[in-house]
C-alpha cells in the first residue's frame, strides 16, 4: 500500500497497535473510549475492515486467536516494522502537508445573502447554539482528562478543537450582530461595478509590489564606453 492512502482510521488503528497487540473489537472500543470518534467517523465494521487490508498490505500481522465462553473467536494483531514506517510517514505527512478539505459550512456562508437576514440569522444561532454545547462538553471532558493526570501533550488535539471552535462560536456571535444591526446591508443589491473595480485595485497592487518597486528603483547601468587605451 502507498503510505499516502491511509486513510484516518488506519492511522489512529495503526496508533493503537504501538501500545500492545489488540483485536478489532479492543481496537473499536479504545477509539470510542478515548473519544477519537469524534475526529473520524468509526464504526466496527470499519475497524474490521480497515484490519483486513492492513494485513493485507503486510502493516500488521496476526499474533494468535482465542475464544472467550461462547463469544465469536478473536484475532489479535500487532504492528509490523513496515506498519510502524508506514504508520510514521504518514503522520508526517498530517501534520506537515497541505490537506484541503471543503466543509459545507464555508459554501452556506458563501452563498447566505440568496436568503432573507432573519432566516440566516435563525440558522446561525441553530449552529452556534450546538456548537456551544459540544464546546462545553468536550471542555468537561478534557478537565476530567487532565486533572486525572493524563500528560497534555496526550490532549493536544483536543486544546486544537476547543481553540477552533471557540474562534467559530466568536466568529458566528459578530456576525448575527452585524446582521442585526444592519451593518451589512444585507438586502442591498449586488454592486454592478465590482469587476471593474477588482481590475483597478489589481492594477495598483501590481504597481506597488514588491518586484515593480525594486525594478524602478534600481540604479540604471552606466552606459558602456569604447576602451581608447
């Protein structure tokens, strides 16, 4: 398998491995323990399969089966030197490399003055109000999480979350009141000269960049002259 097709579950299943050999169903309930569901969508049947094919592609291998009372039989996996190399350059590449992503929020944001003020105010508080109450909870949990000793370095992405929805809850609470206040002029027409106005102010950031600055600013050569010696 190409380290840049694995995808998110493989990721944070691949991380589990590095701590001890487990089975699908560990693998699923340590995700939804540590409240990892909530960076990507996890279901069991996922984990499972998500397993198959890292076997498949030689990233972890079967350490033995067992069967508890009258439950299915289990298969323990643990991680391969080519799953720990495949699992480290793909985190890498998380971390570091551009990964765009197109949520639908952006495009309701975009196209939001097709709809009255009203209504896109009630949607916006819609959101904000969710988004609150999930801010909220997941504040709780990282506290729980903290003061029960868990190192912060372990709960970096959670402090990432709350910082970013705390700027969209800020974001979406100036807007409603810029709305509210008509600061917006939600209900004025479109202005009919906006595309000459782009081409006048590209005009003048083309003259004041920095290279068109640097190019009248040169000193001119000295004209070459004939050597009479």
């Amino acid at each position: 398998m190409a380290t840049g097709e694995l995808s998110a579950v493989a990721v944070l299943t691949l991380a589990l491995l590095h701590e001890q050999p487990m089975h699908p169903y560990q693998l699923h309930q340590a995700l939804v323990e540590r409240g990892d569901t909530r960076l990507v969508r996890v279901s069991p049947g996922a984990v499972y399969h998500g397993v198959e094919r890292l076997e498949r592609d030689g990233l972890v291998e079967v350490v033995g089966t067992d069967r508890d009372g009258r439950r299915p039989e289990r298969t323990t996996y643990r991680l391969t030197d080519a799953g720990r190399t495949a699992f480290s350059q793909r985190l890498t590449s998380f971390l570091g490399d551009d990964h765009p992503s197109y949520p639908l929020f952006s495009v309701g944001v975009a196209e939001a003055t097709e709809l009255p003020a009203a209504e896109v105010i009630t949607q916006l508080r819609r959101r904000r109000d969710r988004e609150e109450a999930r801010r909220a909870d997941l504040e709780a949990r990282h506290r729980l999480a903290v003061d029960s000793g868990l190192p912060r370095r372990y709960a970096l992405d959670v402090e990432h979350d709350l910082a970013l929805m705390a700027t969209e809850i800020a974001w979406i609470d100036a807007t409603i009141a810029e709305i509210e206040r008509g600061d917006l002029d939600w209900d004025s027409p479109f202005p009919t000269d906006y595309k000459a106005r782009i081409a006048v102010a590209r005009a003048a950031a083309a003259e004041t960049s920095p290279s068109r600055t640097a190019e009248r600013t040169r000193p001119a050569e000295r004209p070459r002259t004939k050597d009479h010696s």
